[in-house]
C-alpha cells in the first residue's frame, strides 16, 4: 500500500478509525496464520499418533505369540 494513499484515509477518516482497520487487518491475518498452524500441527500428531498405534499393535501380537509358545511349551512338558 502506498504511503499517499495511507496518508489520504487519515485525513479524510481521521486516525483512529484507520488505526482500527489496519488492526482488523492485522488480527484477521494472524488468526488465518494461527489456525493454518494449528492445522499443520493436528495433521502431524495424527501421522505420529497413528504410528504410534501401530507399534502398540505389534507389540501386543508379538505378546500374544510368546505367550502361546510359552503355554505350548508348558503344555509339552506335562
């Protein structure tokens, strides 16, 4: 935005009453910003989350299948 023009709505609106847009302005783009991050940030937690499930499963499987060979093995020895 050119200074002329800047220079311009002050003097025809006065201020305050620019001050206030350019402070709506600045408050909306930062809100898009904040929430564009916020955004990017749950996106990355569902990716680690969901990793994280996995692992879980997997170690629950391999839990399960030592305790069968254990079980069997106890089993056998009877």
């Amino acid at each position: 935005m050119d200074y002329s023009v800047i220079v311009t709505m002050v003097g025809s609106l006065g201020f305050p009453i620019v001050a206030c847009i350019f402070i709506a302005i600045f408050f909306s783009r930062t809100q898009d910003n904040y929430r564009s991050d916020i955004k990017e940030m749950q996106n990355m937690h569902k990716v680690e989350t969901d990793k994280m499930t996995e692992a879980i499963n997997n170690n629950n499987l391999l839990l399960q299948r030592i305790l069968d060979r254990l079980d069997k093995e106890a089993t056998d020895d009877k």
